[in-house]
C-alpha cells in the first residue's frame, strides 16, 4: 500500500508531508488525501515511488 511507503519515508527522512506532496506531485494535501482513503492510480503510484527512491540516492550519494 502506497500510504504505508509514504509514512515509512517520512519518518525516515523527517520530511513533512506537506513538502512531500509538495515535490512528489505538486500537490501538498496529497499525503493527507491519502491517510482520508485516497486511491491514487497506477501513474501516481509510480511517479511517488520514483520520487522517494531518487531522494533516496540523492541524499545516500552525498
């Protein structure tokens, strides 16, 4: 489930989810639409999950 990666994420990185939404799919209700049910499609799911893994290289590479 997309939300339960999203959540991991955020307590990972600190990040709030405003800015989460902010960057991942320029929307900043984005992570609390999700935690009201929410049901993105497969295209957001994919851009979200690309986002949190190139965030992720970027700050490991570093």
């Amino acid at each position: 489930m997309l939300i339960r990666k999203i959540e991991k994420f955020l307590r990972r990185t600190g990040m709030p989810p405003t800015k989460f939404g902010r960057l991942a799919v320029r929307d900043p209700g984005f992570v609390r639409e999700l935690r009201n049910g929410r049901e993105p499609g497969i295209r957001m799911e994919r851009r979200v999950e690309h986002f949190m893994n190139e965030f992720g290289e970027a700050h490991h590479a570093g």
